[in-house]
C-alpha cells in the first residue's frame, strides 16, 4: 500500500506542474531531480490523455536507484545543469534525458540502477542523447527511446589517452530509433548484455562497441538476440582499432542469433556491412541472420598499422654520484634497452625518482644495485588536481595526459634500495605489459612494489607480472595492487613488511582496490613464500569505504607458503590470508589450493563480509 500511495502522490503532484492554461510549456525537471537525487524507487506513472512528462536532462548520480513506469513518455526540453565543474571552459552539462554519473568529483560514479518501462522522446533539436551510462551495474529494460536523440543510449566514453572501463551493463528488450549517431555506443565494455533489443533508423550504425584507447577493455560483451534493421552504419561495429595501437584486452565477445537487416545504406566502404569487426579481438560470430545490408554480410578489417621508432640498446656510464639526469634524458629518449653494469667495490647508482614513460622499454642488469636520492619531478595532476611526482625509482606510467600508458616495460635482474626518509616505493607500476624480474627491492619502501591506474588514462594497469623476485623491508605493504587487470604474482619471496606507523595493513600482498570502480580480475599469486611480515600474508580487501567491489573475479591463490605472517599486534588485520569483501552480487570466484599457511598470527584463513565463491581444496593450515 506504502507504494501505492508514493505512486499517486508523485502523479498528482507531476499533474499539477504545467497544467495552468497560462503555461507556454509544461516543465516537471526540478520535482523528477528532487526524485533523483532523494534515489530510492520511483515509480512515473502513465499520465492521462496521451500527456508526457516533459524536462530538461536529469542528473541520476545516487546508489540502488530504480525508476519504473507503466509506459508514461517523457519529452526532452534540453540540457539539464553543469554539476561536475560548472566553472569550467567546457563544463559537463546534462545532456541526456537521463544523465548518470557522480554529481561531485570525489563521490563515486553510480551503481545498482535501473530505468525500466518508460518511453523517451527526444527532439533534434535538443542536442541530447537518450540515456547517458556513465555508472556500473546498471539494467535499462523495457523502453522506448526515440524522436532523433544524439544516440538512443551511449555507455562510458573514451578517447586516445583516455579510457576506462564500463562494467556490468545490461540493456535489454527495448525498442530504439532514430538517432543521428548509433542506436547504442558503448565503450570499453566489462560484463556488457545487449539482448532482444530492436534497434532502427539510426543514422550511423544500430550498435557501435568501441576501444577507443588501447588500454580501455572490451571483455566479456554478449550481443544476443537483438533485431537492427535499416541503420545508416552496419547493424554491429566493433570497433577494436583505437588510432595509437591494438587493445590490450579485447576477449569474450560474442555476436550470436541477431536479425540484421537492411543495414549500412548510407555507410562509408570501410564500414558497408551487416556486421563490422575492426581491428584485433577474440569475437566469436554464430547464428546470425544477415539480409539486405550494403556490402559485404561481414567486413574483418585488419588493425591500423602503427609505425614504432627504432629501438636502440644503451649502457649506462659509471656512476657519477647522482645518475639522475643520465637515466631520465635516456628514459625520454625513446624506448629500447637500457643496461646498467654492476659498478665495483659494491657500489650502487644513485637517482630521484625516473620516469618511464616509453613503449618498449627494457630496464637490465648483471646485477648492479641503485639507491634513491628522493622525489623526481611531477609531470602529470589526479583528476582531483593533486601534483603526481615520480615518487618510485622506476615510476612506469606517461608523461602527458594526452599520451597513453606506456606498455611493454621489463625490469630485470637490478637491486633497488629505497633509502630512509624518502615517501617513496621501490618500482611503482600504471602501465599494462610490465614485467618485473629477478628484482630485489629493499630499504625502506612505503611498497616494494605498487600497481595500480592512477592517471594513465585508463584506471587500471593491465597484463602486469612480478616474478622471481626478493621484495622485503616495506612500510605498508610488500605489493600493493589497487586496480588490475591480468596480474600474475609467481615464484617470490616476499618478507619483512615493518607496519610503519603502526596500523598499516602491512601486508605480503594487498589486493585492495582504491574505489569500488577499480577492477581486480583475473589475478593469480601462486608459488610465493610470503614470510615474517607484520600483518597477513596475502590480503583480499575488496570492500572499499564506498561498499564491494564492482569487479572482483577471476582470483587465485595456489600453492604459496604463507608462513609466521602477522607478527605484530598493531595491523587492523590478522591473519594468514585476509578475505574481506568481494564482487558486488557475490558472483565473483576465488581458486584457494594447495597453500601451506602455518603459525601466522591469529586464523589462518580470517573470512570478513565475504562475498566471493571460493573453491578451496589442498591447502595445509595450522
């Protein structure tokens, strides 16, 4: 009844805005923000002698929204307000009928929303899309969207050196037209469902799946059983050609038992097809109907081809005291390989921190040592503004926001001291294809090693491998990955994490992303000895402040010795290995086998909130 009630007061209440036959132009925005920006469920209900609601574009920023209708239409009148930077050059202004993403910079962007049975008109010349997804876990089910909207319903947005991903979106069982652009664009797509969903009349192509950076993924992307009929543009694109090189993960996509008809009319030679692939991928095609496109039923086109520089090896002179300067004009140079000989008498090079900010990067040694002298210099901002120094000896991310994250960075075979009093950590990682060999990191680190996508662009670092390595003698935490994709951590010895100032985790390994929308997927730490570390061995914390991960699965922890862990008091945590949290659902796995985990401080296996699937078998605890 509670409902019921709501229901009719918020119809009653919509009914009255506008109805005054003084009224040019019946407006209900500021009573549907209210609604939105209250969050909770609204329901719209369908407003008598065919009236629409009609508004300006609506900011829908809160948690666990869902707004439903039995079929009531709503009329765009233009965009909503500037929320995000309203001082700014070009202040982000609510340009589609629903707009949703954060309201406040430092918030996080939405999840858990849903808009279901509502039909959405939008005209030309508003110069809106439909619905705007710039959330997560989010369901549009059951509409209508139409008129000429920009695109019917975009999802995320990319461009070259910037990218992130869009995770857990489904759209499904709608009827989309006539938009100017595609019918659906969605970029960088994880756990992406477009399902029985018609989609017609759009001038360019029916459904556009983009990367528009090669580090913004597209996994796990299922289009099934939609029709698309008489698009401009080819009834699918996918577009997996980003202008600065192939995407690093571009898998699990599937186009299967779709009606595509009468497509790519109006399209360009490149793009005159039912069904478009560009670029590299693993794209699986089956059962589709394809009849009356332009062109070919379907186009592969290879990959751009994308010029790299020469690569050059160098050696490094010997060391003049402070090797700084050398080591950065090398590092910008270019890529290639950088060899640094073992100095005698035991001596170590020394520098502030570097960047390296190059494609195609080897950093190697026969085993000489290099010691931190402290900060290098800031070269790029976090979205929030804060100045980002090189504060590691090897700080692998770019140099200019307009570039991508470097990829394909190897250190190998190299002692590095972190000397005492310097906020500094051993290697510190925001590029994808890193390895990390045979290192030896010691000192006094905050991290041995951090990961994580801060300010490269795309939020996560992808495809990274610490491997055969000595990590010891950290601050916070050995290894600290707070946003990856593709992480192996295999066959180190991991030790002696201080817990300076008391109350870190202080943990051998920390997997703990920095918000809820920083992915941890597809990680795998086998075969390590994690040892004599003040807090647990191995932490899963993957419930930050703002609730469970978003993504969280695809994790493994096989066959490591997690020995005489949590020898302290003082981290908030205690265990052999810590499981705090999970995905969001619950959906999210974890592999737990063959570890040995003995005489750590407090359980050996210490379960909080979890919310993962865990197979465990083999493991020996005591």
């Amino acid at each position: 009844m509670r409902g019921l009630r709501f229901a009719s007061i918020l119809a009653v209440a919509l009914l009255g805005l506008g109805a005054s036959a003084h009224a040019a132009v019946r407006n209900d925005t500021d009573l549907l923000q209210a609604k939105l920006d209250a969050g909770g469920t609204i329901f719209l209900p369908k407003l008598p002698n065919g009236q629409c609601y009609r508004t300006r574009g609506l900011w829908l920023s809160r948690d666990d929204t869902t707004l439903s209708s039995d079929g009531a239409c709503i009329v765009a009148l233009g965009p909503g307000p500037a929320r995000l930077d309203p001082g700014a050059k070009h202040p982000h202004f609510a340009d589609a009928v629903f707009y949703m993403t954060h309201s406040n910079i430092r918030a996080p962007v939405p999840a858990r929303v849903s808009i279901s049975g509502l039909h959405i008109s939008v005209p030309k010349a508003t110069r809106m899309h439909g619905i705007f997804v710039g959330g997560h876990e989010v369901t549009l089910r059951n509409l209508a969207v139409g008129g000429a909207p920009l695109t019917d319903i975009l999802v995320g947005a990319g461009f070259v050196g910037a990218g992130g991903m869009s995770a857990r979106i489904a759209i499904t069982d709608s009827t989309l037209t006539g938009a100017q652009r595609d019918g659906i664009t969605a970029y960088g797509p994880i756990g992406l469902r477009i399902e029985g969903n018609t989609v017609s009349n759009a001038h360019g192509s029916g459904l556009s799946i983009r990367s528009a950076d090669r580090g913004q993924p597209v996994l796990d992307t299922h289009v099934v059983g939609n029709t698309l009929r008489g698009n401009g543009g080819p009834g699918v694109a996918l577009d997996l050609d980003p202008k600065n090189g192939a995407p690093l993960l571009a898998s699990g996509i599937e186009v299967s038992r779709n009606q595509i008809l009468g497509n790519a009319g109006k399209a360009a030679a490149k793009l005159r097809a039912g069904i478009v692939v560009a670029g590299k991928g693993e794209v699986a095609l089956s059962q589709n109907v394809l009849r009356g496109n332009r062109g070919r039923a379907v186009l592969l086109r290879h990959a751009r081809a994308i010029k790299k520089p020469a690569l050059v090896r160098t050696v490094a002179p010997a060391s003049s005291g402070d090797d700084t300067a050398w080591l950065q004009a090398r590092l910008d140079h270019g890529g290639g390989t950088i060899f640094l000989p073992k100095l005698p008498g035991d001596r170590c090079y020394a520098t502030r921190g570097l960047w390296v900010s190059h494609d195609d990067t080897t950093i190697t040694s026969d085993g000489a040592c290099i010691v931190s002298l402290g900060l290098g210099p800031v070269r790029l901002q976090s979205t929030d503004g804060d100045p980002i120094a090189a504060d590691a000896v090897f700080f692998v991310n770019r140099s200019n926001p307009k570039s991508p994250a470097p990829v394909d960075v190897t250190i190998t075979n190299l002692r590095i001291v972190v000397s005492p009093g310097q906020p500094m950590y051993g290697v510190a990682v925001f590029g994808h294809g890193v390895t990390l060999g045979h290192l030896d990191i010691g000192g006094v680190p905050k991290d041995d090693v951090t990961i994580s996508g801060r300010a490269n662009g795309n939020s996560y670092a992808g495809d990274v491998s610490v491997l055969d390595s000595t990590l010891s003698g950290a601050a916070r935490n050995a290894i600290s990955a707070t946003g990856v994709i593709g992480l192996h951590i295999e066959r180190n010895t991991i030790q002696g994490v201080r817990d300076a100032p008391p109350g870190q985790p202080a943990a051998g390994i920390d997997i703990e992303p920095d918000t809820r929308d920083r992915p941890e997927l597809d990680v795998h730490i086998v075969g390590n000895t994690i040892q004599d570390n003040a807090g647990p061995g191995i932490l899963l914390e993957l419930e930050p402040n703002e609730g469970p991960a978003v993504v969280a699965t695809g994790l493994e922890i096989s066959g490591n010795t997690i020995v005489r862990n949590s020898n302290k008091p003082t981290p908030p945590k205690r265990a052999g290995i810590v499981l705090a949290g999970g995905q969001d659902g619950g959906a999210g796995t974890l592999l737990l086998k063959d570890n040995v985990i003995l005489g750590n401080g407090g359980q050996p296996i210490f379960e909080t909130h979890l919310k993962l699937i865990v197979d465990a078998s083999g493991n020996q605890i005591a």
